[in-house]
C-alpha cells in the first residue's frame, strides 16, 4: 500500500498500549498502524527514538480576537499552539464583542479559517439575554459548548446568581465549562486589595479558597437539579478536587499547568504581576492536592488556560494589572519534563490532552491515535533538553513566566490532518486550520461518525 505520509520506527502511544511500530497517513487519515514493512509512501520519516502520541488538545485559550488583537489573534496564537505540540485548541469566549450570537461565532470560525494553524472551536459565552437559545447555539458548526463565568475575570461575561445559572443549565445538551469563583464573596473581599500596600501576594488572599469552593458547591447543586453535565475549569484547590471526585457522574474537572509547577509565595516573589491569573496560584498544600488527584484519576483535563497581556498592562501594578498568563506553547514541554520527573506516565499525559477532552466534549475523530481517525500527531523526544526563552514565543505579548526554565521533553513535529505543520520548532507553509467537529451535533448518517 501506498501512503501520503509514513512514520516509521516510532514509539505509539495508543488506546491498547505503548508499542514500537509505524504510522501510515492516506488522504489525512490515520489509515493503518503497526509493522508495515512492505509500505511505501511519497513522505517517509524516520521516527525511531521518538514518541508518536495522539494529536494533543488544548481545550481552554483565549486568543483575543476579536476587539484586542494588540494582545494576541487566532494567527499568532495558534503560532504558539503548534510550535508547543497541540493540534486542536478550543477557544474562550470573552472578546470584544463577547462570543454570544450566531453571528458573532460565525465571525470567529470564519477567522479561523482564514488564519488559524491548528484545528480549532469557540466556546458561546452564556449570559442572561441568551439563556433560552443556548441550546441552539452550541449545535452550531464550530462551536465547542458553553462557557459560564460565576465570577468576573478579563472582559464581561457573567453569570452570577443560582437563578440564572439554573437558566443557562436548562437549555441545551452538551456539557458547559464553568469557571467556578463566588462573584458575591469576590465583592465582599475587594477592600483586601485596594489599601496601599496592595501587591501580587494578596490575590490568592482576595481570591480565596472559600471563593472558589463556595463557586463549585452551587453549581454541582444546581447540575444535579437541572441534569446538566458540567465540567470545573482550572480547578486549584485540594477541598474542590475532593468535591468533585464524588460528584464524577455530573461534572467533570480540568487543571493547568501553572498551578502544578508554580507556587505561592514564591511565584509573587519572583514575577509579581506576572503570575496574577485567575484562579490564583495558591500554596504548595493545594499544588500537593491536585497532583495527587491526578495520581488518583480525579483529574480529567490539562488545558493551558493561555491568557495573554502585554507587559505594559502587566507592568501597571497590581491591582490594575490584568489576570492572565500566556500557555499554550509552554504546557506540553512543561508536562514531558514532569514525565522525565516521573510525576506521571506518558500514556496518563495523553490521556489528559488527547482522550480527555475527545471523551468529555464529544470530539469527532480525534484524539486517539487509531485507525481512521484524522491523522492528528503530536511526536516528542522525551531526551531533548531546552531552556525556554522569551524570544521563542510566537504568542504577540512576546514572553512567558518560564522564561530561563530548562526542561526535558520537547515536541519535535506537530502534524494536523497528515500535513506537518511544525517540524523542529519551524512552522510550516501556511495557516490550514479547520473547525473541529462533534458527535452531539451531528447527524447520524454523517461520514466522521
């Protein structure tokens, strides 16, 4: 047989196991795996001492366009997400104007087309004058569900009492991404931050566990009422990874990695302003937590939550400065060195990027390196060592909080629908990205199922 792409001798990381074998790619379809010896193909690449995993998804970024293009856009974001290993990202909807109609997710997925390197879809932001259509929206083409603000971050998207949210719970199918933080308790606290000693440090202090907890207790209650699944963004504390491991049949939850390999004080210590997101950083008795709830399986997403701001706003103290770090080249190379540390396994690593988010979100052929699916590729050398820089950042607010960071592990070629586009750190041709596609919305007899 004859293919469009073979790779061979690699290590697969696949749904049976780990095993060394070749990939064969037709008409940018994984169409056949295992030993082909008798195979040939108009591109061959030699894969032996590399990992050849599933294309990895990062299901949480927010790349400001429209309206604050001088931040980050669907070009230079997806830049950065190829050059990092990912293959698909799902975007958030708080823009200028927010994503909240047809038109304007419309408007993003035809943006996408024109400019985006990896696969791509648009979260619709909920608010109260587009409950009762939500479930119309999130069937639309390009869309990757609902995303819920209870507590207000960069933009204006909220939803922040029970009745509303009850309202945007009621009206659809698919699961809805909440970031959980108590907007009447972020009220309460403001006067923490606003005396003239306000630093970096006390956000955490503002932001506090109990606004986080308080958050994630009134939606699991209020998913159980309407028997909406939900899935709990950026999770960083121990007591709601211990919430939600007992509420796994209603809600789902994901954790970044900046809360995993950063931590309070230290993080305020050395970056200041630069480590203010949120959720916050917390301490290293909830960084504890929620590695460990990754060891026990609680944990069913990585997302990188790329957040990008210039250094002019970063540089405007706190608590003018925005929150938000920027990720999404970073995650996989941070998480490959956590492998070499062996906090986790490879196979654990792509289930949380690749599985995860194909499983929780109802991604149509992808995510898994199996026969048939689109033959997305994320292919890493777990031995390459690589200090990362600023300068390397292809996102526009041209730095990272990693900056200096050496690590071990480091995606080598970044493959979407069996076209490279990424080799070495160099992307390739031009921008190809297409809309990701989901089972819950299409029709039976479409040919992706």
């Amino acid at each position: 047989m004859r293919f469009d792409l073979l790779l061979r001798g690699g290590t697969l990381v696949t749904p049976s196991g780990v095993a060394t074998g070749d990939v064969g790619i037709l008409h940018g379809r994984i169409a056949d795996l295992g030993a082909l010896d008798g195979a040939d193909a108009e591109q061959v690449v030699d894969c032996r001492g590399l990992h050849v995993l599933p294309g990895l998804v990062d299901s949480q970024v927010h790349f400001r366009e429209p309206g604050l293009e001088h931040k980050e856009d669907l070009g230079t974001g997806t830049a950065a997400a190829a050059l990092g290993g990912i293959t698909a990202i799902f975007e958030m909807p708080n823009t200028k104007p927010n994503t909240d109609t047809a038109e304007r997710l419309a408007d993003k997925v035809r943006r996408g087309e024109e400019k985006a390197w990896v696969d791509f879809a648009f979260f619709v932001g909920a608010t109260g004058e587009n409950a009762a259509h939500l479930g119309e929206l999130e069937r639309l083409p390009g869309c990757a569900g609902v995303k819920v603000f209870m507590g207000s971050s960069t933009g204006s998207l909220l939803v922040e009492d029970d009745a509303m949210l009850a309202e945007v719970l009621a009206h659809g199918t698919r699961r809805v991404a909440i970031h959980a933080e108590d907007e009447m308790r972020l009220r309460e606290r403001k006067h923490v931050v606003e005396g003239e000693n306000a630093s970096p440090h006390l956000h955490p202090v503002w932001r506090d566990e109990e606004t986080a907890i308080r958050a994630t207790q009134r939606v699991l209650r209020l998913a159980r009422r309407t028997g909406r699944r939900i899935h709990v963004l950026h999770v960083t504390t121990a007591e709601e990874a211990e919430l939600l491991a007992r509420h796994k049949d209603v809600a789902t939850m994901e954790v970044l990695p900046q809360h995993l390999v950063l931590h309070a004080p230290d993080c305020y210590d050395r970056l200041g302003t630069y480590a203010q997101m949120n959720p916050p950083i917390r301490g290293e008795r909830h960084q504890r937590a929620l590695w460990e709830a990754i060891r026990r399986g609680v944990v069913d997403v990585l997302g990188s939550d790329h957040a990008p701001h210039t250094r002019e706003e970063k540089d405007a103290g706190y608590p003018k400065s925005p929150s938000g770090l920027p990720g999404v080249q970073t995650m996989v190379p941070l998480m490959l060195n956590a492998v070499n540390e062996g906090r986790l396994s490879l196979e654990r690593l792509v289930d949380l990027l690749a599985h995860g988010p194909q499983r929780i979100y109802g991604i149509a052929r992808k995510g898994r390196l199996t026969v048939g699916y689109d033959a997305d590729l994320t292919i890493v050398d777990l031995g390459r060592e690589h200090v990362i820089t600023h300068e390397e950042q292809a996102s526009r607010v041209g730095w990272t909080p990693f900056a200096g960071w050496k690590l071990k592990g480091w995606p080598v070629r970044t493959i979407v629908r069996g076209r490279s586009v990424m080799i070495d750190g160099q992307l390739q041709g031009a921008p190809s990205g297409r809309a990701v596609r989901f089972v819950e919305t299409l029709a039976p007899q479409d040919e992706t199922l």
